[in-house]
C-alpha cells in the first residue's frame, strides 16, 4: 500500500448561510469548533442541506489519492449505526481501502456541519462523536507497516486515547506526514504540534496562518528560517500567493491558479495534500508536486464539498 490515511471518520453535512447566522450562533469564520450532538441538532434545525458525504480531513484526502490511480488506505473510527456503514460504504465506493472493523459503540459517528458563507469561505462546526474516541487497539501495527507513508491529521491529535494511537502509528510507520489541519488545532496544542514536529514527522503540511501561529510569529522569513533548521519537508499553502516547499537549504515555490470562479473552499487543504503526496510517491520533482496540488486544491474550490 502507497499511503495510509489515520483520521476522524466524520460525515459532513454541507450548508450555505449568510454573514448574518454566524453572528447569531457567535461562530467565528474559516475556523473549526467542536460541538456536542445537541448544538449540532440545534445548528442544522432550520439550514436546508447541500451535501452530505463521508469525510474528514485526511479522508478527503485518500479519496483524491484514490482517484488519481493509487493504492491507498483509511483507519477511522466509526460507530456500527447507519451514519458509520454510510460513511465506510462512501469509502469502498471511491477504492480506498477502509480498514477498521466498525463495532457497536455508545456513542454515534461523527458529523461535521459545514458552513459555506457568500465568500466561499467554510466555517466548520464538529461533533466528534466516536470518532475522537479512537485509540491504540484501533490501529493494526501490522497494516500501519505494510504502508510506504502514514498520513496524519492534526484534528485527530487529543490527549489520552487519540494521542495512544498516534503514538503507535507513528512508532510503526515508514514514513510519517501530518497536516496542522486548523489553527483552533494549533493554538489548542500548540506545544504538542510543535514536538511532533520537530522530532516525529517526516513530512508537515500546514497554510500560512497555521504555521506563522506554529512559531509564534508575524513574520514569513521567520517560518522559512525554522522550516530550514527542521531539515524536514515543510510544505506551506499561501492562498493567492501559492505555495512553498522548504527541506533545509532547499526552497521551491508554485505560483497559485488564476482567474478561478471560487464556489468553496472546503478541502482546498486536504486535496492539496493529495496532489502533493501523489507527486512524491510517483517520484516527481518537488515542483510538480507542488503543481499537482495546487492543481486539485484549485479543481475542488470551483465545486460544492471537497471531492473532485
């Protein structure tokens, strides 16, 4: 197997709101909060849905590797309910392999309400469910083994049982990437981020905003000094401004997609990602595999979800 996605299983649940509904429910645009299963109720009572699809961040990402022609795989944790064989039969639809064997939990699988403001700008609102009670005994060290790259999320990343299977299937991988996912994340275990970082991961993803917050800074040149010093690949998505790739003294850049008619830019990272991890495990130079990013993270904002 190419690549091995470990996330949160969460079946996404698609709106369009106004400016005005974020307001009203204190939601601060662009970010992800977690919610329980009552304010989720709440949220969605009066939206009229767009989409509903089996997702998640690294997911969405094994989809996209999926579809460009490899073997790839996803370990998440869901409930053995109708949302939980939903989002596996989402999975098996799309040749990932889902390899996790779903049990009756007590509590549902995860969803995620996806808010989509007038500016295509996403504001996400989860309730973890299950899925952020995975743990050690769900992951086969076996299969984490059998991958020539595990591919990490930082929503995944929480304290006991979740930071137990991180553990493991970091101990047990080849090669490991991981993508900051959101800056609620990195502000929320910011120490943790940056120890994993600098001492576990091979390989990290991150936008600009995640990064510059990563290292306490304001500065660009700063987040390119430490990238360098890392020795790492870093990978970091600037928006208009493309994207960069830095592994110590090497930089390569990839200048953004012009004149795209922007619908959503949910999964703009995770397809990113997957154009990215496509480019490497296929032995392209580092600057088409940053054009095949920037290709699929510029497909997937011009439609509603984050699946080509």
């Amino acid at each position: 197997m190419k690549i091995l996605g470990i996330g949160n299983a969460i079946v996404d649940v698609l709106c369009r709101v106004d400016e005005k509904f974020l307001e009203q429910n204190r939601l601060t645009k662009s970010t992800m909060k977690l919610i329980d299963e009552e304010e989720f109720k709440k949220l969605i009572l009066n939206l009229k849905i767009e989409e509903t699809i089996s997702g998640g961040s690294v997911a969405n990402s094994i989809v996209g590797l999926s579809q460009l022609g490899n073997e790839v795989g996803f370990i998440g944790k869901v409930n053995h309910d109708d949302l939980g064989q939903k989002y596996e039969d989402g999975l098996i639809k799309e040749n990932v392999k889902y390899l996790y064997s779903k049990k009756i939990e007590p509590i549902p699988t995860g969803s995620c309400l996806i808010l989509i403001t007038p500016d295509s700008e996403r504001t996400m609102c989860t309730f973890l469910g299950t899925a952020g009670k995975i743990n050690d005994n769900d992951i086969d060290a076996e299969i984490v083994k059998s991958a020539e790259i595990t591919f990490l999320e930082g929503y995944l990343w929480d304290e006991g049982e979740p930071k137990r299977a991180f553990a493991k299937a970091i101990s047990n991988s080849n090669k490991v990437a991981m993508s900051l996912s959101d800056l609620f994340c990195v502000e929320r275990h910011k120490n943790h981020f940056l120890e994993l970082v600098k001492h576990k991961l091979d390989i990290i993803f991150a936008n600009e905003q995640e990064i510059l917050s990563l290292i306490d800074s304001k500065s660009f040149e700063e987040v390119i000094s430490f990238s360098k010093n890392l020795k790492k690949s870093v990978i970091i998505t600037r928006g208009a401004k493309g994207a960069i790739a830095i592994n110590g003294e090497e930089i390569v850049e990839c200048a953004a997609e012009k004149n795209l008619k922007i619908t959503d830019l949910t999964g703009a990272g995770d397809l990113f990602a997957a154009g990215y991890l496509h480019g490497l495990i296929n032995k392209l130079n580092v600057h088409d595999c940053l054009k095949y990013g920037t290709k699929l993270s510029s497909k997937i904002i011009q439609k509603i979800g984050a699946r080509i």
